[in-house]
C-alpha cells in the first residue's frame, strides 16, 4: 500500500491555495515559490480578477503549478554570504570595492571614515536588525545622488546566487542572517521587545494579504477613474418614465428594468413622428391666432384715434 503523506503545515497550505480562485492562486504560487512579487505579478493578477467578475474579456490562462517549499526550502542550513559587491548610493562607499566573507570569521576594520559603518547600515538594510538603517548619499560628490544598489553573492549546496539590493530583498535568502550593531545594543537593552513566535510557513498569509491590498489599490483607482458626475437627466426633455430611471440609476439598479424601456420600434418612430407634426401645427395656428389679435387690437386703436378727431 502507497505510504500516507503526513500533514504538515505545507500539506495545509497547498490544500488551502486549491480553493482560491485563479488569480489568487498565480500571487500564492509565485510567494511560496520564495519569489517576491514584482508590479507586473500584482497587474496579472489584477487582470485575471477582472476577467472573474464579469469585467473583462477572457484571456488565456497558463495552467498554475502551486509547489509549497517545506521549512527546508526557506531556510537552508549550508547559507553562506560570500561577498557583496557594486556598491554604489551607499554614503561614502567606493563603487569599486568587493568585500568577502570568511567561512568562519571575518573581521572589519579600519581608521574612521573608511567606510565601516557605512556598509554596517548597507546590512541593516537588508537582513533583520533594530540597528541603525540610515543611509546617506556621498557629500563630497556634486550633483545628482547616485542611485542606492548593491550586490549580494550567496552559496547553498554549491551553487551561487546573486541578488541586488534593494530589488531582491524580499528573496527567502536576506531573512536568514540578522544584524547586531551598537544602536540595535541600545534598543534590546532599553526599550521594551515583544516576544512572538510564528512558524515560518504562517507569514505566507501576510505576504498574500499584502497582495490583496495592492489588488484593492488597483481596483479603487479603477474606480476613481471611471467615476462621473455627469447629469444625464439634463439630457431629456420633459418628463418620462426612462429620464426618471436615468435620474435613480445605482449600483442596485436592475439592468431587466432598464431593457423594458429599450425597445423603440418603427410604430414608436412613426408615432413620434406623428406627435411632432401635431406640435408644430398647434405652434402655427397659435402665432396664427395672436397675429390676428395684434391685427384687431390695431385696427380698434385707428378707429379710436379716427373718432377723437
């Protein structure tokens, strides 16, 4: 008999992601993949969000493999940082410099102003740390500020990655290593740490709640977008059924009630024409009838006018 496969919190995971529509399961299967999600993830995803509510023509959807990483995937015990290098934006830090970590130990050291604190900070920046994370362009080079890169080398099981700061920081890779300089010492030492444990699986609900919440940026700017204001009842003459339905249009609007009034058939045309014709007679014989009330009220002035002399 095949052997039962344990449950895990993973097992859990993929079997909670195959209850999701599609365009959540495309964010679940690039966040438990360890890829962090890019702009053009968040736009696909939104796209596919509008194809499910009615709000877009379908396009094709590549079929969606969700592989949940174990604890393994994530954290890998044989990590090692090898070297950062392409350091530019950083304070003062000479663009050109490749710094390389020992197996072991390495020691930093040097006079003050020789860059030491400035890739301390680099650090914080990238691995978890309550230390110092402040980072300032170069003040002796005039003009625009470089732009803030740099590029971290990684080794597990023999093979190397290379990752660029600040694009890449969300990699599975940075949450392995932590940080501990003099103001981080401050902070455990004299402010007051919560203590929470979570499994490593559990932050992969916040980063797909994190998605959402830009979905739900695009979608209100959508919405923003396509808001009006125009009043459409000014575009009717007189009173009607289909200028009051216009003027009480909602979101609860039904759209049977709106096909009602559609139907405008020649017996309609013609009728209006009809309607019309009858209009423009009665605006005649109305000019008709006050002309001829001018004419009288005239010709009883004359004769008036006529006996008074």
């Amino acid at each position: 008999m095949p052997s039962e496969i344990p449950r895990t919190l993973e097992t859990d995971i993929l079997s909670f992601t195959k209850g999701l529509p599609y365009w959540s399961q495309l964010l679940s299967a690039k966040l438990l993949s360890g890829v962090a999600l890019a702009d053009e993830d968040h736009q696909a995803s939104y796209q596919y969000f509008l194809e499910d509510a009615g709000l877009s023509g379908k396009t094709e959807r590549p079929e969606i493999a969700v592989i949940c990483k174990t604890e393994s995937g994530y954290y890998k015990d044989d990590l090692k940082l090898l070297k950062i290098l392409g350091v530019t934006g950083i304070n003062a830090l000479v663009p050109d410099q490749v710094m390389t970590f020992g197996s072991n130990l390495t020691i930093v050291y040097g006079a003050n102003g020789s860059g030491k604190s400035g890739y301390i900070r680099l650090l914080n920046n990238v691995f978890i740390t309550k230390g110092d994370k402040t980072i300032l362009p170069n003040v002796h080079n005039a003009g625009t500020p470089a732009n803030k890169a740099a590029e971290f080398t990684f080794e597990s099981a023999g093979t190397k990655s290379v990752f660029h700061y600040p694009a890449d920081c969300g990699h599975a890779e940075f949450k392995q290593f932590s940080v501990f300089d003099e103001k981080a010492v401050h902070a455990h030492l004299n402010n007051k740490n919560q203590f929470n444990f979570r499994p490593a699986g559990l932050s992969f609900f916040a980063d797909l709640n994190e998605a959402y919440k830009i979905l739900e940026e695009l979608a209100q700017a959508d919405i923003d977008r396509h808001a009006s204001s125009t009043n459409l009842t000014a575009l009717f003459d007189g009173e009607s059924n289909i200028k009051n339905m216009v003027a009480e249009l909602s979101a609860k609007s039904k759209i049977e009630h709106l096909k009602a009034l559609l139907p405008f058939t020649s017996e309609d045309k013609a009728e209006r024409t009809k309607l019309e014709g009858e209009k423009a007679a009665l605006t005649i014989l109305k000019k008709d009838k006050e002309n001829s009330g001018f004419r009288t009220a005239t010709n009883t002035a004359g004769q008036f006018k006529n006996c008074q002399q």
